[in-house]
C-alpha cells in the first residue's frame, strides 16, 4: 500500500511539473510571437500612413495585461504592466525630445506588456540597433549619409544644452527631415527576440 501511494505522490508531482514546464514553454512562445503580430500590424499602418492607430497599440496593451494574467496569474500580470511602464518612459523621453511619434511610444509599450518582463532588456536593445541599422540604410538609399551624420551631432549638442526640448528644424514636423517608420524597427527587434528565444532552447 505504501509503495501504491508512493507511485500516486510521484505520479501527481510529475504531472504538476509537466504542466509547469508547459505553461513556461507556451509563455515563451507566444508572448513573443503575439507582440510580433501586433509590431507588424503597427508596421503596416506606419509605412503606409505614417501613423500607428490607436485601435492596435490601446488593445495590444490590454491583450498583454490579459494573457499574461490568464497565463501566470496576477504577479504575471503586475510585471507585463511593469514590461510596458520601462518601455514606454523610454520612448517617452524619445518623444518628448521630438525624435519619435506618440504612436511609436504606444506601440512599444504594448509590445512590451506582451512580450513581458524577462524580454525587456532583448527587445530594448534588438530595436535600438534594428533602428539603427534602418536609419543608416535610409540615409544611404537618399544619398544624404553626410547629412545625417552632421545632424546626429547638431542634435547631441542640441540636447546636450537644452535638454528634451526638441530641436527648431531637426524634429517630425520638419517635412525635409528623413523619416523612418520606426514600427518597422520594433517588428525587427521584436522579431530577432523572437528567434532568439526560439534559438535558446
């Protein structure tokens, strides 16, 4: 009899640990893969419009909150909040100094509480260089690397003396300022994050 209930306790454990290793195994998986359908959806609009609607990143953010709760339960939940507050004071900065749309901070921020907290530091810096390496090739593609690179210094001593306050013709209202769909970034850095989770295991 003690062996039988012995078998039982295991046999219990060992399925509590399988739903365990599940459960990890589909939050790895589709909250990344989830927050790259919404960074391309957004990507859509921004190529297209240069605007990134409200009815995918307001939603997006409520989806992350919502999977995340079904999946892990309220601390889950608290930490995709958490995901979504680091990303979006960062954009925000962003914002504020007139480099970035208000869309493209909303955007990062559902693809943030999607994704979740343990990919913060992944998707941050996968979409900064994914940036990057777009604004470089755009520069390039019209012929006005030169150009960039004098106004990448103009801005930094620009925000150097006058902190956030944007810049008088280096900013998104000046139409002859080259401007990259910055959502496509946020797709690749979302993307590659994803690959890498995938690449980990």
């Amino acid at each position: 009899m003690k062996v039988l209930a012995l078998a039982a306790d295991l046999s219990r454990a060992d399925s509590a640990h399988r739903g365990h290793c599940m459960s990890n195994h589909i939050t790895e998986w589709l909250c990344p893969a989830v927050a790259l359908v919404c960074a391309l959806a957004g990507s859509v609009f921004d190529v297209r419009s240069r605007r990134i609607p409200n009815f995918i990143t307001l939603p997006g953010i409520l989806l992350g909150l919502l999977l995340h709760l079904v999946l892990g339960g309220w601390k889950q939940l608290g930490l995709a909040a958490l995901a979504g507050l680091i990303c979006g004071v960062l954009f925000l900065i962003f914002w504020l100094a007139g480099g970035m749309g208000a869309g493209d901070v909303k955007l990062m921020t559902a693809v943030a509480a999607i994704a979740g907290m343990p990919l913060v530091p992944w998707l941050l810096i996968l979409t900064a260089l994914a940036g990057g390496v777009m604004a470089l090739g755009l520069a390039l593609w019209r012929g006005r690397l030169r150009e960039t690179v004098r106004n990448v210094g103009a801005l930094a001593l620009h925000h150097r003396f006058e902190g956030l306050t944007p810049h008088p013709q280096l900013n998104l209202a000046n139409a002859r300022t080259l401007r990259l769909p910055y959502a496509l970034a946020v797709a690749a850095g979302t993307a590659t994050t994803l690959f890498l989770t995938a690449f980990q295991r």
